[in-house]
C-alpha cells in the first residue's frame, strides 16, 4: 500500500529543460510506490519537444495557462487555458507553445518519465554550466533509457 506523501514548492526537484524552461517534480515514483509522476513545465513561446511516443505510460496533459498547438498522430488542434488531453501510451504527439508564456501539468501513469527529465535536465539549484543546453544526442539517450520515442522533429 502506498503512504501519503506531501512536497511544500520549496521541497520539489526543480530542472532546467528545454529553451531554457522549467520542469518541477512534483511526484515521482518514489513518492506514488511506482504509480504515478505528476510534473510541472514552466515556459515559453515557440518551446516544442520532439514529435515522440511513451512506450512505457499513459499521459494526461493540462494547460493551466497559456496557449498550445497540439499534434496526435497526423491530427492538429489549439490548447487553451485550462484545455486538458489524454495521451495513451503508443501514440505519437508533441506540441508548440504559442503563448508568451505556459503552465502546464503533466501526469502520466505508471511512473518512470522522470528518470528522462532528471537525465537530460539541470537540477536549477546547482551552478549552471557556461553554455548549457539539452543537446539532441542527450535528449535522445535519456528518451532511449526512459521508454520514449522520438519519432521526427519538433512541429
């Protein structure tokens, strides 16, 4: 049985990720006995992950604020405030940021995605590198490890 866990904002991982965007660990699978990551981005305008695919977990995905283009396999349509999406594991998708800046959260089940974001990101409290950046090759090699697919470039 899982125990109850609680994270103040102060206590949660906080990493840089990609165009300089914020990715916060609000549960991982340590918390949720493996049942759940729940994350947070914090970024904006033009930032787009690759066009990829979890092979390993279902993803539920809400904007909080800000507006999004979305792609699901070869459909296209707008994310708005509070618009959520259900992205079952084995479908490719990816989405660009339109707004000047985005709040979204993510949760995807079971957990695991945060071993990607850990891997390829930058814990913001330590000094920052000259220079750093989520380079294609290491975003590959954390999506490889991690059960994800990147299937073309960023839309």
């Amino acid at each position: 049985m899982s125990m109850p866990y609680l994270a103040q904002a102060d206590q949660q991982e906080t990493l840089e990720w990609l165009h300089g965007g914020t990715f916060s660990v609000l549960l991982d699978g340590q918390a949720t006995d493996g049942q759940l990551t729940v994350g947070r981005f914090r970024v904006t305008k033009g930032e787009a992950p690759p066009f990829h695919l979890h092979t390993r977990e279902d993803e539920v995905f809400l904007l909080i604020q800000g507006s999004a283009l979305l792609w699901v396999g070869d459909e296209q349509m707008e994310l708005s405030d509070g618009g959520i999406v259900y992205l079952p594991r084995n479908v490719p998708h990816g989405y660009r940021i339109t707004s000047d800046t985005a709040d979204l959260l993510m949760i995807t089940t079971p957990s695991g995605i945060e071993g990607m974001f850990r891997h390829a990101g930058r814990d913001v409290t330590t000094d920052r590198p000259n220079g750093f950046e989520i380079s294609n090759d290491v975003l590959a090699e954390a999506a490889d490890l991690y059960g994800q697919v990147i299937v073309g470039p960023p839309r």
